[in-house]
C-alpha cells in the first residue's frame, strides 16, 4: 500500500488525495490542482465526515488508508476470503452485482463476508468458471457478461423480510454504545428497554467501533445504538447507506427516534443522514448512532444531564414504534 502523506500536505501529497477524491467522485477544479484550495479541502472535510473520520483536513493514515480501500474499482486487485477481510468501494460493487443476480452476498456495505464468499462460489459454479472464490479477472469479465440480466439489488427486501419475520417472536436483543458522558442516560435506557419486554446483552462505555460492532454480530444482536457526541448538530440520528446501498430498517428506527428525541431536544424531527460510520457499516444488523451534543458545549451536557429521563424514554419509545409497526417498513 503507498505511503500515507501524514498531516499537512505538499504538493505531490495533494495531488496523490486528489486523484483519489477526483475518482470517488467529488469535484476538484483544474485551477486547484496539486494545491490545498477551498474546494479540495471542502471535499476532503466531506469525505472525512462520511466515513465517520476526524473532519480535521489533514491526512493521517486512518484517513489516507480509507482513500485507499474506497477508490478500489472491480478488478482493481484479487478478492477472497481473508482476515483481515477486504474492504473497499470494489467490494461492494461486487456484492451489488452478485444480489442483483440473486447470489446472496449479504449486506452492501463493502466488507468480503463469509456470505459474500459464498454468493461469488455459487455464481462461479453457475458460470462454469473455477468455484475458488476468489473474484479475479475470469469473474469479473462472467459478471459483466450477464449484468444485462441483472435486476435491483435484493437486499433491501431480504432485510425487510427479516425485520417483518421478527414480528412477534422472541425477546428482541438491543445492543447499547455509550459514550461515557451519556451514562446516565444509558444507565436509564435500558430500564426503558427491559420494561418494554426488550434485553440488553451487549452493553459497552466506549471501545473502537469496529470491535463493538463485532461484538454485537458474534452476540446475533437484533439491533445496535450508540449514543455519541455531535461536533455538527444537536440530536441528529445516523444510519448505515453509501452510493449502492441504504438500511431501511436503519433508517426507520433513525427517523422515529429522531423524531420523538425533536420533542425533548428542541432539534429537528428530520435531521437523520446515511453515513459509513465504522459502527454502522461493519454491524450486520440495523444499527443507528444517536449524536446528542457536543460535548465541549458545557450547557447543552448539563441539560442533557437533566433531562436523560426524558431522553431515554423518547429513544425507547422511537424504537418500540419501528418494532411495533415493522410490516410498514
């Protein structure tokens, strides 16, 4: 992997993210090409926040590995299963391709799954090509080939018809994040949860995203919420999408809780946004971050402090509605 242009940026540095940018998409000037302008640092301060990073404009090596990992194209390199698993925009592209064929590949969120793994076998075999699953250059050209037969993806209705199939069954199983300056928050959701027939396995102050969400998978979670600080807004929910893909159990449960938290924060019912924040994309069950405030904002902590009832029982109540109410979805 290249070397990651580490903090402020030179010249040969700048043009290296640009391409990058460029690639993905965002729209770089000529005129700003190989220096920092104002639209270059706008696009990276936007990709920085989509993808759950420190919007800070400088490039460490979190930010630069994930320029890496999201410009990757279909064919670009060998996919298969591995750990650490394969993570990329070329990942996804493959997993949209093989459920548009109705090769289960799991979730679109560009991690190369054991389902992923075995959708691409089942297509091999279909094809009549090698069944090794690894996707490389004879994969790509048979994907191509039938992607004229494709339909839309399926795995927004395989979710939905998950969620729907839950109705009524067992105990659902809630998976709780908290930051450790909402607490007492925490400490009063799940006394919201348990009295609504609902258990909480998985309950954590703090961690890495990525190991909490790995947590929750091993746990078979039913859903997962983290309760984190905003640096952008006040009482806004975030849900799971990228350019292929969009959670609409997750946006769902976001937009309920969204809208019961307006009530108590004063904040707006429609502030939810689809990002591929690490928690969100590397949990396989819907999951939402609710960001409550900035905490550097003493005023907004203390009267998050008073009313933590109040906002514990908007969340409960935000997803006691998606639950009762899943064959709307």
């Amino acid at each position: 992997m290249d070397e990651a242009p580490l903090g402020k940026l030179e010249e040969s540095s700048i043009s290296a993210v640009q391409s990058r940018l460029i690639r993905l998409g965002y729209d770089i000037p000529e005129n700003e090409l190989s220096e920092l302008g104002p639209e270059t640092i706008r696009a990276l301060k936007a990709y920085q926040e989509i993808h759950g990073l420190p919007v800070t404009c400088e490039v460490d090596e979190n930010t630069w590995n994930e320029l890496i990992t999201s410009a990757y194209r279909l064919g670009d390199r060998l996919l298969y299963e591995r750990q650490p698993m394969f993570r990329g925009d070329d990942v996804a592209e493959l997993q949209h391709r093989l459920n548009s064929l109705g090769f289960d590949s799991g979730r679109e969120d560009g991690i190369f799954r054991a389902e992923t793994a075995q959708a691409l076998r089942d297509f091999q075999r279909n094809m009549a090509i090698s069944s090794d699953g690894i996707c490389g250059p004879n994969t790509v050209i048979a994907l191509a080939r039938v992607s004229t037969f494709a339909s839309g993806s399926a795995t927004n209705i395989r979710e939905k018809l998950k969620w729907q199939l839950r109705k009524n069954s067992d105990t659902y199983r809630v998976g709780i994040c908290i930051d450790p300056s909402f607490t007492i928050v925490g400490d009063r959701l799940i006394k919201e949860l348990f009295e609504l027939g609902m258990k909480v396995p998985l309950y954590c102050e703090g961690g890495d995203q990525a190991d909490i969400a790995a947590q929750a998978n091993e746990n078979k979670i039913d859903f997962l919420f983290s309760i984190a600080p905003s640096f952008s807004a006040t009482g806004r929910c975030v849900f799971f999408s990228n350019s292929r893909y969009r959670s609409l159990v997750g946006a769902s449960l976001a937009g309920t809780i969204q809208h019961e938290l307006s009530k108590v924060l004063k904040s707006d019912p429609d502030d939810i946004v689809g990002r591929m924040y690490p928690l969100l994309r590397s949990s396989q069950m819907p999951s939402v971050i609710i960001e409550l405030c900035d905490t550097t904002d003493i005023s907004m902590i203390k009267r998050v402090r008073e009313q933590s009832t109040e906002i514990a029982t908007a969340i409960a109540r935000g997803i006691d509605a998606v639950v009762k109410q899943s064959d709307r979805i």
